[in-house]
C-alpha cells in the first residue's frame, strides 16, 4: 500500500479510510424521492395511473405493485394476472406483468408484453412512459429519448420530462439537457418533490452548489418525510469539506430514518474524516444491521476497526468483504496489509496482494502492498522487482517512485534509490512527495 509519511498502521489506514469516502461522495444519488406508495424507476409504478380506483382491476394490480416493492415476484405475478382477467383489454397488468419478467431476466417476454400494451392503449403516456424505462434498461437510450417525448406529446409532461432528464444525466451524460427537463418539471409542477430532488441533483453534477441545495431544501420541504433530500444536502457539504455541517445535517436525515443504512454510511464517513474512529465504527455497524450484505461497508467498518486497535475486529470485516465481493481488490489488499502489519500469516498475505494486483494490475495501493510483502519474507530482491515493473507500467506515479527509491537503499543500490527521487521531484517538485524526495537524496 502506498503510504503518506510515516509509516505506522493508524496513518496509513486514515489515508485509505479518507480515499475510501471521498470515493462514496459521487454524484449523481441513487435514490429518486417518490410521492407513489411504489417502486421508483419501476415499470409497473406508474402503470397505476392508467386504473381508475373504482376499476375492479384496481385492488389487484396495487396489490402487484406492492409486492414488487418487497421483491416478491411471484406474488406480483399472481396479483397482475387477476387484475389481467378483470378486464383482457387493459394495458396496466400487462406491464405490471413486464416488470416481473424483466426480475427475472426474461427481457424478450418483457418486450412482447409491453409490446401488446401499447397495442391495447396507443394514447396512453404512462404506456409509453413504461416502454421508454424497458428501452433505457436495455441500453437502447436513443428509443427510450424517442419514447419520453412521445409520452410528453401525448400530456403527461412531468414523469416523461423527469424521465428524460434522468436519462440524459445518467446514461447520455448531457448535463445541459437533463438540467432543461428538469426545470420545466419543476415548473410544470411545483408541488414535485421529484422534480426539486432531480433538479438538484443535476445542479450538483455541474458544480452549481449553492443552487442545488435550494432544491433539494424545497424538496425537503415538500417530501418531510423522505430523508433522501436532507441526505443530498450533506453529502454535498461533506464534498465541500464542511464535515461539521455535514454531519448535523445526516443527523437530520437520521431523525426521519434512523435505519436507512446509506445514510448512516455517510455518517460514519464525516465522522472518519474528522477523526472520531468510534462514532464511524458504530454507524457502520449499524448500517450493517440494516444491510448486512454491503462488501464496501464491511471494508469501511474494518478499517475503523484498526484506527480502533482492534485487530481481531478489523480482520473479521476485511474477510466478510472478500465474501461478499470476492472481484473488488481493496478488501484483499486491506488484509493483505493488516497480516504484514502484525507479522502474522505472510503466506496467505502473498496470496491476498497477489489476488488485488491480479484484479486490480495498475493500483499502486495494491503493488506496493505485494512489495512490502517479499520485504517482509526476506526477499528484497523480489520486493524491488515488483516496484521496478510497476513504475514501467506506471511511470508518472510519484508516490511509486518513492516508494521504490526506499526499497532500492534497502537493496544496496543508492543510485537508482537516487534516479527514482530525482523522478518524484520532476514529478511532483512543490508538492509533498517531492519535498519527501528532496530530504532523502540530501540524506544519501
């Protein structure tokens, strides 16, 4: 693992903890706010609207959509095809019935559904709406935009424009338009929490702060019980830097869910970042009560654990991490690194920074963790082979370069040790690793 100054284990897991946060802090959220008691983004959901309440199929398909929301698709299934056999002519179970398929990865099904309810109700926007969101999920973006519109044409001018802006930002990564639908969402409709919420989210995407917080506080305002706008709010303050803000303001959102396991991960992330390692550790535990099968939140959890001294607890996480993740390199190269610290299981800390150098070849974390390894095995020379191939691979990484500059005295070879910090200075001459490079060829 490639290291900041100093080498103790709490400096080195605070850099990859704060790595880890920053990298969480990603734009665009994931979770839309929804006024439907139904699944955002789902096909069925807005299905609804085309039911009339007192419609016998009614009961039925609301049943369906339900039970879609609590990933049970074979009751769904049974509620769509009761509502079916109310009334063969209405589109509504048919896609209802779609959306089940689709769970099941049954997407030539999905389409000849869909495909039978824009037969039955060609004027439907909602019917369209549901066929845009098949398209989207089958990466046919320039379909999906054709069906929105055709959905806004026919007078369902929010959801379609919401829908499109979601594309756009999404899949087609046109900021501009996504903003554009958007606004005229909001516009159109005032009262949509949706609207605000997506709106903000964009402005957010284009660096517009100060405004996507007035949105995502107006969607708070109009969704008081949807903590997924407060949750905006923060995570842009903590973007910001602004952890003490950022941390009252999740704790706002954790007032209207106290279980809702993102939210406390960003917690215990502010949290980290300032330095309370107990407080982070205890929102991650919690978040994983909620969501025990998050591999990224195990990883969190362990490495609180070791700013913790608890090593035992930290070995414990980093393991269920692999478990769950067994492609994602970080938990490996995390206990790799753990096991060398303690001077524990060398053999199996091989194994593991071989498996993340395997899966991730280009990470430096990664490289150097597998380096530190054969230098903790007593084969230098092998610990500098791996260095020497990586900065050839990697040949702008100033942080490599001192690092196999230390590993080079370590061999006897002060004059590469020389050339690979003379590299870092060209490389990073103002900055930190360049005034580190600096001391070491003055001490040589």
């Amino acid at each position: 693992m490639i290291r900041p100054r100093g080498n103790s284990i709490s400096r080195l897991l605070r850099w990859a903890l704060a790595s880890c946060c920053a990298g969480a802090l990603s734009w665009p959220l994931a979770a839309p706010v929804t006024r439907d008691p139904a699944i955002p983004g789902s096909l069925a959901a807005p299905a609804l609207k085309l039911l009339p309440q007192e419609s016998p199929a009614f009961a039925q398909f609301r049943k369906g959509v339900q039970h879609l929301a609590r990933g049970d698709l074979a009751a769904a299934e049974a509620a769509f095809k009761l509502a079916s056999g109310k009334d063969a002519r209405l589109a509504a179970p048919l896609i209802g019935l779609a959306h089940v398929a689709l769970g099941r990865g049954q997407s030539k099904e999905a389409e000849r559904l869909l495909s039978r309810a824009l037969e039955l109700e060609p004027g439907s926007d909602e019917t369209w709406v549901a066929w845009g969101r098949f398209k989207r999920a089958q990466g046919q973006f320039a379909d999906a935009e054709a069906a929105f519109r055709k959905a806004v044409s026919l007078g369902n001018p929010v959801t379609a424009k919401l829908e499109l802006g979601d594309l756009y930002l999404t899949d087609m990564h046109k900021v501009s338009a996504a903003l554009s639908q958007f606004r005229e969402a909001a516009t159109a409709d005032a009262s949509s929490a949706a609207a605000h919420y997506r709106l903000g989210v964009a402005l957010a995407v284009n660096k517009q702060a100060q405004d996507a917080v007035q949105s995502f506080e107006r969607a708070a305002s109009l969704a008081p019980r949807d903590p997924e706008p407060v949750r905006a709010i923060g995570r842009l303050q903590a973007e910001q830097g602004d952890f003490k803000r950022a941390a009252a303001t999740f704790d706002r959102g954790l007032v209207i869910r106290p279980d809702l396991a993102p939210l406390l991960v960003d917690r215990g992330d502010v949290a980290a970042a300032t330095g309370d390692w107990a407080f982070a550790a205890n929102c991650f535990r919690k978040a994983l009560n909620a969501a025990p099968g998050v591999a990224a939140v195990w990883l969190k959890l362990g490495l609180a654990e070791v700013q913790l001294k608890n090593l035992d607890g930290a070995d414990k996480s980093f393991r269920k991490a692999i478990e769950l993740a067994p492609k994602q390199p970080e938990a490996y190269n995390s206990l790799a690194w753990l096991l060398v610290e303690r001077k524990v299981k060398l053999d199996e800390a091989q194994r593991l920074a071989e498996v993340a150098v395997r899966l991730a070849p280009r990470d430096t974390s990664a490289i150097d963790t597998l380096a530190t390894v054969y230098r903790a095995r007593g084969d230098h020379a092998k610990a500098l082979e791996v260095l020497l191939g990586a900065s050839q691979l990697l040949p702008d990484s100033a942080a490599l370069q001192l690092r196999l500059g230390s590993f080079a005295v370590e061999a006897g070879d002060k004059e590469r040790a020389r050339r690979a910090w003379a590299r870092v200075l060209a490389l990073d001459p103002k900055g930190e690793q360049g005034r580190e490079a600096r001391r070491r060829i003055e001490a040589l």
